[in-house]
C-alpha cells in the first residue's frame, strides 16, 4: 500500500509496498502476480501480452510513437516498475510533441486500433485526469500519455536507456534526480527500494545541494487549480517553498530497513522491502512486465 502524501510536499513520509520477480518470454512465463488486471474480464476483451502486463503492446505504442519522430519513455509506475518497485503504463513524450502524440492515437488509422476512456478516479494531487488514457481495443492494456514537463524528465535519447524487452526509460540517474527536484518522497523511496541505492549513490551520481524546482511546483500547482472540476477542490502537490533536496534523498537511504514490513517475513533476509539480499541490479533479471 502506499503511503498517504502530506499536504507539505517538504513533510516526512513513510512508505511501503511488496514485490515479486519475473520471467522472460511470453510462451515461457513463471506465475507472477499482476494485480492490476481483474481475474474476469468483459466479453471480447483479453489479457495484455505476458499475463497482461502489457508489454508487447506497449512496444507498439512506442514503435508508433518513434516512427512518427517523437521520442518517449516510460515514467511514473512503469519507471518505478523497471528499476525493481511494483506499480501501470505511462508513457512520456516531449512537451511540445504532446498534442501531436495524441493526435496520432484519437484519428485515424490508429483510432482503429486505440479508444480513449474516459478520466479515471481524481488524484487531487495528479493532472491524469487531464491527460489521455487510452487502451487497445479488445484488450486490457492501457496507458497514459504525459507531457515530459509534468514528469520534470527531458525526454531525449542521451538520458533513456532500454530494458531486456526493448522497452525506453530515464535512466536511473534522471529519474531520481527529478523525483527529488519534485520532491515526490513516495517516487524515491520506491526508487531507493526497488534499486537498493544508498547514499553513497546519491553523492556520485545526483545534485543534492538544490532545492525543489519552485517554477515546476508553482506551474503544476496552477494547472491542478485550472483543472478543477465544479464539484472537488485539488490539493495541489503542496509547498512552493525552495525545500533542500538532501535531507529527502537521506530520509530515503536511511530508513530502507524500517520500511521492511513483518508480512514479508524475517528482516534480515532482505535489503529493502524490494529488494532481497544480494538480489543485484533488476534490470539486469529477465522480465517481462517490463
């Protein structure tokens, strides 16, 4: 379960959340459990590829996406997924390219192929319900499209890299440093877990003498406002105030044990509430839900 956000985005907050590991080839898969997807499903409609996951799909999501010159990555869940964290699609494209992307999705001939649903349930600290979710006809997989600016990721080739099935994502470096620029302590203690990073990690590769990006929160706190339906006030991501990175990146490192819950068994058998010991690097691990 995931930890509830103050409303200080600055705040201390806990976190914490199970995992499992994978397999590598849809004819080939080991039972892992995918908890998003429902056990019945509608008439007509079947399972993602790899035990609905989704991840062949989203390769054609990608592919569709790069042909017509506009690059993208996962982010959100997908990222924290990939880098050893459980969590569903969000695929990230430059901001300029964003209504070319999903124009490209909503008209034809790819609106043969793809429905947009209607907004999901509020996050009154999230824009998804602004942004396009949209599903493969006939099937479970569905995805969001984000505008990189909201992610607070330069969505460029030089900082992606691609997992075992072909997959794009920030790499690791990226992603944590905009979690941390955003201050999403739920996002980096997910990403801190999954990895099993520490601190001597963040002083090598992160710049954690800054704040957070004030111009980022201030902007996305105005678009939140903007967005509000009649009936619902949007929290908002909370403190606009230039809040030191740092201490959210050691919070994260030095509490890994303490997020370790007494439902995945003894303590010491784990490096993080992810991570079992001496695990290595996931990405590394053949998965395909990734």
């Amino acid at each position: 379960m995931e930890p509830e956000l103050t409303s200080d985005s600055c705040t201390p907050s806990p976190a914490s959340s199970p995992a499992s590991t994978s397999s590598a080839s849809d004819d080939n898969w080991k039972p892992v459990a995918v908890p998003w997807i429902p056990l019945q499903l509608p008439p007509g409609i079947k399972r993602g590829s790899y035990r609905g996951a989704g991840t062949l799909e989203m390769l054609d999501v990608v592919k569709t996406l790069n042909e017509a010159g506009i690059t993208c990555c996962m982010v959100g869940v997908g990222a924290l997924k990939y880098f050893g964290a459980w969590r569903h699609w969000e695929v990230c494209v430059p901001a300029d390219k964003f209504e070319t992307a999903t124009r490209i999705f909503t008209t034809p001939p790819y609106s043969e192929q793809y429905e947009r649903l209607p907004p999901q349930t509020i996050n009154p600290r999230s824009l998804h319900h602004v942004f396009p979710l949209l599903r493969l006809k006939g099937n479970t997989t569905s995805f969001y499209l984000i505008p990189a600016d909201d992610c607070h990721i330069d969505c460029v080739p030089a900082n992606l890299e691609y997992s075992k099935m072909g997959l794009p994502y920030p790499k690791l470096e990226v992603l944590a440093q905009a979690l941390l620029d955003t201050v999403d302590r739920v996002g980096i203690t997910d990403l801190v877990d999954g990895m099993d990073l520490d601190s001597e990690w963040g002083e090598t590769h992160l710049k954690l003498d800054g704040t957070l990006d004030v111009a980022w929160a201030e902007q996305k706190n105005a678009r939140l406002k903007a967005s509000e339906p009649p009936d619902m006030e949007l929290f908002g991501i909370g403190t606009e105030e230039p809040c030191p990175v740092r201490p959210v990146w050691e919070e994260a490192v030095r509490n890994k044990k303490q997020r370790i819950g007494i439902e995945l068994g003894p303590k010491e058998l784990y490096a993080t509430r992810f991570r079992g010991v001496d695990w290595g690097d996931p990405r590394l691990e053949d998965r395909y839900y990734v």
